[in-house]
C-alpha cells in the first residue's frame, strides 16, 4: 500500500491490427462515455488516459539513443493510470454485469486484448513510453460528458435486479 492508501494500475493498450491508430483513438474517445461511470461506481479517484502515438515515441526512443541506458520505448497504442482506494475494489469491478455486457464488448471493436497488458504501479517494466494525457476521473468525478455511459449503467443495473 502507498502512503496515501492508493492503489494505482497501469493499463497498456494495443489496437486491433485491422485498424490505424487515428481509428483506435477515435474509438477510445467514444468509449470513456461509456467506461467512465463504471469505473466511478467502483471508487476510481483518478483515470488519466494517455494516447501514445508511434510518431511521439519514435521522436523520444531517438533522442534517448545518446543516453547510456537507451530505454527500450513500450510498443503500446496508449495506455491509462487508474487509481482507486484499493486493488479488491478494482478487481471486483470485472464481476459488474456492466463490464462484461458495456465494457468488453465495446472494447472488442478497437482493443486487442491479446496484446494489452496490466501493471500495478511500480510493477511496471524498466521501459517508457510518450504521450498525450487527459484526465478522465479526477477526485472521483467525471471530467467528460458520460450521460449515454449512465444511462447504460442504470439499464444493466436494473435488468439484473429484476433477475
């Protein structure tokens, strides 16, 4: 646990080979309308997002080559940070009918999911990465318009208490 109690994981994201980069982005901006209320439900204090384009990291894996250490550039399409008050809360965040019938299915259709992978923070490879951030969830509030998302979560939520 960190001096602040908080938990952080790091998300690193590879799009479908079938589609560009410009595509993945576009996809994952329409996606944290849907993500976002999910992930407050189970007490994320924080999401940033970070879109990490090939043009970005090459420019930074080449001018890192005059470093003696040449960090080795993670080869991801983005990634996020995602901090909550514990990793039991984030985990059971998955077992929310909402994931697996909103969230996965909609990361379907631009994540490959073969080829992403999850770190707690810390944990994370002596490698970096380069990129554009945007604070999605700050101080556990959404910072972009999420209303289709809520209007989702409030159908799943509702049709499973009816079961």
């Amino acid at each position: 646990m960190s001096a602040s109690g908080l938990v952080s994981v790091v998300a690193f994201f590879s799009r479908l080979p079938s589609i560009t980069q410009e595509q993945f982005y576009e996809e994952w901006d329409k996606h944290g309308s849907l993500e976002i209320p999910w992930l407050k439900k189970h007490g994320v204090l924080e999401y940033t997002r970070m879109r990490t384009p090939d043009a970005m990291r090459n420019a930074l894996e080449k001018a890192l080559d005059l470093s003696p250490h040449k960090p080795k550039m993670l080869p991801f399409d983005g990634c996020a940070i995602i901090t909550c008050e514990s990793i039991e809360k984030l985990l059971g965040s998955f077992l929310d009918p909402y994931y697996a019938e909103v969230i996965a299915v909609d990361e379907a259709r631009f994540v490959d999911a073969a080829h992403t992978q999850l770190q707690l923070a810390g944990g994370v490879p002596p490698a970096g990465t380069a990129g554009l951030a945007d604070k999605w969830i700050v101080d556990g509030k959404p910072t972009i318009d999420v209303t289709e998302g809520e209007k989702k979560l409030r159908e799943i939520e509702e049709k499973h208490a009816a079961k």
